[in-house]
C-alpha cells in the first residue's frame, strides 16, 4: 500500500467495531488484483462500483435473507425496480407469464401495458381460481407465474403451494410479490416459490421514509437479477439501504404489533351493521380460511393474520371517501406498512386506473376502504374508526 493511503475500508471496521453500520457513502474502492479478476469476470464478488454493490445494501439485503429464509438477497430502488428488473431477467422475448387479477395498480400496468408492448405474452387470471391457472400455463409455454401471496387490496391469500406445482409442472417459475403478508406471516420460498420480490418501502422499513425494494431466491437466480439490475441502474442508494436496515431490526416488534391490531379491528369492523363486508385472515368468515390455515404462519393456534384490513361500507365509494376523511388517527395517504395507520380508498389512488368493471373483476368492491395498521394504541384506532363511521350514517 503506498504511504498515507487510507486502507480499504471493511463493512464493519475491525478496528472501531461500530454497533450500527455505517452508510458506505462511495462509490468507488481502490482497486486491487481481486477487484480486476471480478471485473473481468462479471463484477459481483467483489465491491468496487456502487451501481454493482455496495457493502450498506448488502447488509441490508442480508436482514432480508435470514426473514425470507432465501439463500440470496439482492435491494433494488424500489418495489416496482424489483418486480420490473426480476420479470425482464426471466423472461425471453415471446414468453407467457401467467398473473394474478388481484395485483398491485402498477404492476397491473407494468403487465398489461408495458411487457406486451415489449413483446411478452401475459394473461391475467383469477387468483382464486386453480383451474384457470391450469388453463392458462397450458394455453402456451409459459415462463413465469406471478402472483400476490396476499393482494393488494382484496387480501385474497394465494395457495401458495397449488401454485408452485401447478407452474413447475409447466416448466415456469413462480414469482411472489410478499409485500402486503411479509415474512411474518408467510415465506414463500419454503412453499414452492422460486422467487420473492418485495417492496421494502412498506413493512420492511416500516417507517414510511424511503423507496427500496428487494428480490429473494435461489443463488443463482439472484445474481441473475443482479446482472439486470447493473443494466437497468435499478439499484439502492446506500443512505436508503440504511434505513431499511435500520427499520428491520424492530420488523417482528412491529408486525406482532400491527398484526394484533388488525385481528381487533376486523372483528370490530365486522361488527357493525353499516359496514357490508370486512377481509382479514383471521375472520371466521374469511373466504380462504382452508388457505389460510396451510399457508400463514402461526402462533401457537392463531394463524399471523396480517396488518392489513380492507372493509366494503354501505354506501359505496363515496361514503367510504367520508368516512376515511372523518379519521383522526388514520392518515388518508397512499403506502402501507409504516409506523403510522395508513388508509386509502383503492378507486381513486392505488387501482384508479382500473375501470370499474374492471375493479369488480378484480374483486375490488364500491365501497372498499383498505387499512394497514400502524402501532398506535389499538383501542385508540378502532374508537378512531367506529367514530367516523357513527358520524358518517
Ligand atoms: C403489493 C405491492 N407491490 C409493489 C409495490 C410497489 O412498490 P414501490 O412503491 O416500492 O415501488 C406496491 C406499492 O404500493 C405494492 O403495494
């Protein structure tokens, strides 16, 4: 090393061992004979160029490896960047992929607009509908299968299991978009998938400051996305994999948090007579129950429901808009998954540009209010809501 030529830093400084990790500001390292064989060979043993790696997003990828159970994790710069850069590494031009109806409003768009404008072949079916995945993997050869483990806003839990089979029969893989269960509540990898994608900007940061996303799955398909991921630029910005970082280490305090507040809002919700239907796993009526049973996680007897609630008021969209503007504590916003209880009303933001024929097929009702549950005091929220309810009849 030439004299007064700082050393390369390491991810944890041996020397000053600090606690939290620092944010890698870099982003570019001293090059060394190992750097140039990576270069050579690739790029992604070693950490030379921010857009390749960065030793801050590792470690947050790393904190999403061991929730997921997944051999490898990758961040991206957003949820979309993860599920837009996973699907164009596995696909080819002309494949199928075979989607749920029940998905996210711009991952709606990205499959219905964009990857046939590209040349992909995409078919959307009904989640529930086992006989229609069938049909639609066999129509054609088919390379992925997508779907929502819980969708967004419908809390339509996918059978998980069904679903890997009925891909790996067809030589497809089955991509899962985890975002509204989380690992808390289902792993997906254990139940067949091939790949996880997520948008940490929701339960994984939790904190509703900052954009990322994240791919889990095998080694090997792993690294794959990441080589699209150096071509595409979708890559995490090191002060944001700090704070994901950082929002992970209080996930499963705030999902067991969370998770008990939706159990109780549901049943309080589904108590009322103005409010026509309300979607959460742990409901007695919930129409997945059998799913549910298989697919979530547990605590001793109770299945980990999720935070999120959607609930259909009589009234339809209109008087739902009421009532979430009557909140006091539930902030009207769009996201999910942080601290604060977060409420929209999925006509006008996240799935507005589905017509409302089209969110009828979706199983989006007129009316629908959709709730992630913050960490407030749990009585606090629900007076919160039955309050805006009384003053909205
Ligand atoms: C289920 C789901 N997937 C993906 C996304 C996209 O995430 P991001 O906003 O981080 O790109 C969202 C955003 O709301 C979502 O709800």
């Amino acid at each position: 090393m030439t004299e007064g030529r700082p050393a390369q830093s390491s991810l944890f400084n041996p020397r000053t061992r600090p606690v939290v990790p620092p944010i890698h500001q870099s982003v570019t390292y001293f090059l060394d004979d190992d750097a140039y064989k990576d270069i050579q060979a690739g790029g992604l043993d070693e950490i030379w160029y921010g857009r390749f790696r960065n030793p801050t997003v590792d470690v947050a990828a790393e904190e999403v490896r061991h929730l997921e159970e997944a051999e490898a994790a990758f961040m991206t710069a957003s949820g979309m960047g993860a599920i837009a850069t996973t699907l164009l590494t596995l696909l080819r031009a002309g494949d199928r992929v075979v989607a749920a109806r029940q998905v996210y409003g711009d991952t709606r768009d990205l499959l219905v607009r964009d990857l046939p404008a590209w040349g992909f072949d995409v078919v959307q079916v009904d989640a529930l509908d086992l006989d229609a995945w069938r049909t639609a993997v066999a129509g054609r050869p088919t390379r992925v299968v997508y779907v929502e483990s819980l969708a967004n806003p419908q809390l339509d839990l996918a059978d998980l299991p069904a679903l890997a089979e009925i891909a790996h029969a067809a030589g497809a893989l089955l991509v899962v978009d985890n975002t509204f269960a989380t690992p808390y509540s289902v792993q997906p990898l254990a139940l067949g998938a091939d790949v996880v994608v997520h948008s940490a900007t929701k339960f994984l940061n939790g904190h509703s400051d900052v954009i990322a996303g994240v791919v889990a799955g095998r080694f090997d398909r792993v690294r794959e996305v990441q080589r699209r991921v150096i071509t595409l630029g979708t890559c995490l910005d090191p002060h944001a994999a700090y704070l994901v970082w950082r929002g992970l280490q209080t996930f499963e305090l705030r999902l067991s948090r969370s998770n008990a507040t939706a159990r109780e809002l549901a049943r309080a919700l589904a108590a009322r007579d103005d409010v026509v239907r309300v979607r959460h796993p742990s409901l007695p009526d919930y129409e997945r129950a059998d799913v549910a049973n298989r697919v979530l996680r547990r605590d001793g007897e109770r299945v980990r429901a999720g935070a999120m609630v959607s609930f259909t008021v009589a009234g339809g969209d209109q008087r739902a808009l009421q009532v979430m503007r009557s909140l006091e504590i539930g902030c009207e916003a769009t996201s999910l998954g942080g601290v604060e209880t977060l409420v929209s009303t999925p006509f006008n933001s996240s799935h507005f540009s589905l017509t409302p024929d089209e969110r009828t097929a979706a199983r989006i009702d007129d009316g629908m209010v959709r709730v992630s549950c913050g960490v407030e005091p749990s009585d606090l929220l629900i007076d919160d809501f039955l309050r805006a309810l009384d003053q909205t009849s």
